[in-house]
C-alpha cells in the first residue's frame, strides 16, 4: 500500500492557456516512460481508456513537471513509493514538483473507470537533459482480465445506492484485487476490465453485440478495432474472472438465446475459445478461471466446463478458483476496498504457495 504524505506546498498546478490544444513543446527535457497497460501513441500523448493505467520514470534533482491531456480521469501521483496527491481530471494542464536533492522515482496511476473518453499522457519533464534516469524494470508480469468486480466499480463508496457521478468518483482501480496482488509482488499488471461487460452477452442484453470482451480484449481503445501493439507484455500469471452479467438476469425472448440454455452453451463455447486463444499467445503463462461464491450456475458451472474443456487438451498450467466472500457495500451491491484486500490476499496466498507460476512451470 503506497503511504500518503503531505506537500502541499511543494506542488502547484500549471495551467496552459484558453483554447490550448497540447502540451508539447514544453520546455525542459522528456524523461524515459514505462508503461503500465493498455495504451496507443498519438500527437496528443499516450491514449487510454482501460482501468489501472500507470506510467512511471526516474530522475536526479529537485524538479519535475507531469504533463497531462486528460479532462475525464482521476489520477494518484506517487513520489518515491509516497501518495503525493490526487489530481482529479486534470485536463491539458501540468503539475510542477520540486523535491529533495537527489534520485527519486515518480509514478502516475489512472484511478478512474472511462469507458467512453480517451484519455492521453503526455510525459514527464525536468529541467536538465542529465537529470533522466532510466524507468523501473521488472521481471514479473500479471494479467487480469474481468468485469466491474475487476475494475474496482464504486469500491471507495461509504453507501450502495450510487449516481452515476459518485460511482465515478468512488470507484478506484488502483485499490482493486489486481493492483494489489501485484504490488506485492512487485509486478507490473494489466487491468483489462469493463463494468457491465460479458464473454458473450453484457449486463441486462445491454449494447449486444457492439461490446464483448473477446471483441475488447485486442484493442487499446474500445472504438478503434486497431490491434494492441504490445511486444513486451508477456504475463507470467493471467487471471480470468468474467461471466456475472451473462447470466445476472433473465434472458429475453426477444435475445439471440432465447433462454438460458443457449446462453450457457454459447458461454462455454466462446469463453473456451477465449482461452485457447490466450494460451496460443502465452505459451508459458499460469491461467486462473476465478468466480465469486453463490453466482448462478450458467455461471460457476458454465466456467466449470470451460475449465474442464482445456484440462482435456492436455494443458497443465490452469486452475479453477472460488473467490472468498465479497460484501455488498460497494457502489449498488458491489464489493467495498476491504473485500478488494481480501480477494487480493486470495490470490497472494495462492501465488506465495504456487511459486513455480513466475517460472512459467
């Protein structure tokens, strides 16, 4: 967890003229930037519309300047493993930092759900060329691929029944299972969730077949059918929990199913697919198939088959897993952070007594 400290005075926001379209040029030099997630480069920065993007460098000095283009997101800014502060939708603006002589890391998390605003980045500045350092590297790499229990949906809310504008503001991916569990791990991590998404069918029939996640899942943005460029993401460990608004209400007659039956057949057929198609991709990674308890059966038993299909081509390095109990004091039912703390300790326990899944054995 990172630890909030106060300085306030140490920061101030730059605010860029009337009608300013970018940042750039900006004075100053850009420093190395690792990226966490899903992102497409553009002449407005680094785009985004997945949960729990993150981006991070390092420099030598006392300066540095965060470079935003984003007037949908919320944001962490994080100096040397502190919460430094929250900067909440930030616009074509940047933020000056001074600190302490010396090395020190500087991270930017993106906390909001935005699944219709593309958001970009535009970097981080310092004042002398000698000052860039190289970003953090490392070796572990986890995967999470879901819903709105993935993306963290209304987590921070202090009561369930939410508007459409307190579930923006309370939901916090980077307090999410996924963040968690690979922070303590010291991994870096994909969130590739979207609330109210399905395998086949999404929340209520809604905006079917428009969105899926098999559709989704090879983009960096949900309306630009552009593959995702990422030739150094290679997940060690990917966790898959997707299936809840499939089957969270009744089928319609007038749906392409027609009644449940169909539907789960349908599930177990693309989601099997699914996975096949992400173990082609990932040779050596450790695939979990996760569902909450006490879901309906197209659900947990439809995810069952899909597990018991690709067991039967003979791969070894899959499991089936059944969540802890989640509370319901979320954002309209959903988990609160506490029950993110304790489906992340799940999961850290489990990859503590599975060591071998770093390893690709």
């Amino acid at each position: 967890m990172w630890k909030p400290i106060f300085l306030a005075a140490l920061v101030s926001l730059s605010v860029m003229p009337a009608g300013a379209t970018s940042l750039s040029p900006h004075p100053g030099y850009s420093l190395p930037v690792h990226i966490g997630g899903r992102t497409t480069p553009s002449a407005n920065g680094d785009g985004y519309q997945w949960p729990a993007i993150y981006f991070e460098s390092r420099f030598s000095g006392t300066q540095i300047e965060i470079l935003f283009n984003d007037d949908t997101s919320n944001f962490n800014v994080i100096l040397d493993d502190h919460l430094l502060m929250v900067v909440n939708k930030p616009g074509n603006n940047s933020i000056a930092i001074n600190a302490n002589d010396g090395e020190h890391k500087i991270r930017v998390e993106k906390r909001s759900e935005t699944q219709y605003a593309t958001g970009h980045f535009l970097g981080f500045s310092v004042p002398e060329k000698s000052a860039a350092l190289s970003p953090p590297a490392r070796a572990r790499q986890i995967e999470f691929i879901g819903d709105s229990l993935t993306v963290g949906y209304g987590n921070t809310s202090a009561f369930s029944q939410c508007t459409p504008e307190q579930i923006f503001e309370t939901t916090d991916s980077q307090q999410g299972f996924g963040p968690l569990t690979a922070k303590h791990f010291d991994a870096d991590y994909q969130i590739n969730a979207f609330s109210g998404l399905g395998m086949v069918r999404n929340y209520d029939g809604r905006e079917h077949p428009k969105y899926h996640m098999p559709m989704l899942y090879d983009r960096a943005l949900f309306d630009d059918p552009t593959p995702v460029n990422q030739p150094n993401w290679h997940p060690q460990v990917i966790v898959i929990g997707i299936g809840g608004n499939d089957f969270s209400t009744p089928v319609r007659p007038d749906e392409p199913w027609g009644n449940e039956a169909n539907l789960r057949a349908d599930y177990v057929k693309t989601y099997t697919a699914f996975v096949k198609t992400l173990r082609a991709r990932n040779p050596d990674a450790f695939i979990i198939l996760a569902t909450p308890p006490d879901r309906q059966e197209g659900y947990t038993g439809g995810t069952d088959d899909v597990f018991a299909a690709i067991k039967a081509t003979g791969d070894t390095k899959i499991d089936r897993v059944t969540l802890p109990e989640l509370d319901k004091i979320g954002c309209n039912g959903h988990p609160s952070t506490r029950a993110d703390a304790r489906v992340a300790d799940f999961y850290i326990q489990y990859l503590t007594d599975h060591p071998q899944v770093w390893q690709g054995k």
